[in-house]
C-alpha cells in the first residue's frame, strides 16, 4: 500500500513576480470549504498535504529551495496562535486550524533542499533516501485536482497497484498540450492508456492527452533519473527518465482526469486567476 509521497515545491515562481519574490507560490490560496460549510482561502500546499492525508498516506517529504521557509512555518503548529483565536470568539478557524494540526501530529513530515533550480526531476531524486524501496507518490506543489472525494487519485493508485505499472499518472485532454508534457498513447480501457512515448513540451504533440503532474512510482525511476541528462530548459526532466522507462520495456499508463475533475494550476497569473475562480464556483455548488 502506498504510504509515501514526495512534494516537489521548489520552483521559483518567477512568472508570478512580484508577488512571489517573498512568498512561496505554492502558498497561494484557493478557494475551499471550511467549518460549517463556509467559504475559506487555504494555501494551495495544504489542500494538496490535506487530500494525500484523506488518501491515507502518512509519511511526506517536501522538496524546498532559497525562499520558501513560510512553508515549513505554516506546516508547524502555532497553539499560542489558536489560543488567541479562541480568546477572540473565532471558534470555526480554531475548528479548521486544529483538524490541520491532528493531521500534522499523525504524519512524518521530511524537509529537504534543492538548493539550485535544477528541474522537477531532480527535486524528486532528492527523495530517494526518503523513499528507499518502497513505491511512492510525486505531486508537483503548485497543481491541485478539484474532484468527488479525491477519486482521481484513487483510480491512479488503483490503475498502477492492479496492472503492476513501474509509472503512472494523470493526464488530460487539451485542445493545445505543447506546454505541457504529451503522451502518444493506446487505449486499455475508458480513462485508461498503455503509454508509448511521452516527451516534454513537444512542438508538434503525439496528441491532446497532456500530463498532470501527479504520478505513482516504483523506486526505479530513481535509476532512470540517476542517468537522465538534462533536456529542455537545461533541467532535468521527469518526463525524460519515464521515457528512459518506455525504452526499457517497462510498464507505464496514465489515467485520464473525468469531465467534473478540474486541475488547479497557479503556474502564472492568468491560470492562478482561473483557479480562483473555479475553486470558488465550486464551494457555491457543495
């Protein structure tokens, strides 16, 4: 059973300057529903250490660079900060905060550095010690999937367990993937594809089906990730050692995202706007 995960959450954040320059990204809020059914701004990190924890995983590890220390404080429990809300009558953020912190006390929590931008793929290399031998999964920090009760991510887990899959991840239909990770791939079943290539941000796309970068490992992608160069941007590339997968005979599938499973992307100020906008509709129809 997977119990682990690795939450890369070092990216620099530089499409959203100024705001980003002190605040990390992945600690922009969305619209969520706290206690009594209201209406809440939670940072993006932890709805996504949240919907993990509701998956029954208990052991995280954080990738972070230079500048993102307010992580770790918002991930360490403030009690002189609960006992002024409550010496202020604010008791339904005391009920979210507290039912935050139970979460925090039953996990184990790992924090490691990158220390330069070397790309997605290496942040999650870092984890290696972390993960040992076990089978993991990798969620970017700055992607979230609105869905019933985080099915997507229970089909994920249960689509790599069942057909004994070295990767697995989530993938969407777009009109335009050329920013984003494709795969070319063979139908198994509804939602279900044998992946047979994937490359990063190409420019003429095998197809519409563009990565979500939330993913179910065995630990040998860190071999794979041992020896991937880097490609594009100069980082080095997830994509490119899932490649190195395929190349090997290795089993791979991707699990595509229903109709009413809506990504949260904060990548830049236009997709961070739509994600507001979305996550707040969403509260309105619970």
């Amino acid at each position: 059973m997977l119990n682990k995960a690795i939450v890369p959450a070092a990216g620099l954040g530089t499409r959203l300057l100024p705001a980003t320059k002190e605040q990390p990204k992945e600690m922009l809020p969305i619209f969520s529903l706290g206690a009594g059914n209201q209406s809440q701004l939670k940072p993006l990190i932890q709805l996504i250490f949240e919907q993990l924890y509701d998956l029954r995983l208990r052991q995280f590890c954080f990738i972070i660079g230079r500048g993102k220390r307010a992580i770790e404080d918002h991930f360490t429990q403030d009690y002189d900060f609960t006992n002024s809300l409550r010496s202020r009558n604010k008791l339904p953020s005391i009920r979210d905060l507290e039912r935050f912190y139970k979460r925090l006390d039953d996990s184990t929590i790992v924090w490691l550095n990158q220390p330069e931008p070397k790309g997605f793929g290496e942040a999650v290399l870092r984890g290696r010690p972390f993960i040992g031998q076990d089978e993991f999964l990798t969620h970017a920090g700055d992607t979230y999937v609105i869905s019933e009760s985080g099915q997507h991510l229970e089909r994920l887990i249960e689509a790599h367990s069942r057909l004994d899959s070295e990767a697995t991840f989530l993938v969407e239909e777009m009109e335009d993937p050329r920013k984003y990770g494709v795969i070319k791939g063979e139908p198994v079943e509804r939602g279900l594809y044998r992946v047979k290539r994937i490359e990063e941000k190409p420019e003429r796309p095998p197809s519409k089906l563009a990565v979500v970068p939330i993913y179910a490992f065995t630990p040998r992608i860190f071999e794979e990730l041992a020896r991937t160069k880097p490609g594009k941007g100069g980082e080095i590339q997830l994509t490119d050692a899932i490649q190195s997968l395929l190349a090997h005979n290795r089993k791979v599938y991707a699990v595509q995202l229903k109709r009413r499973e809506v990504k949260i992307d904060i990548g830049n100020p236009e997709t961070y706007w739509e994600a507001l906008k979305e996550s707040y509709k969403r509260t309105l129809t619970k």
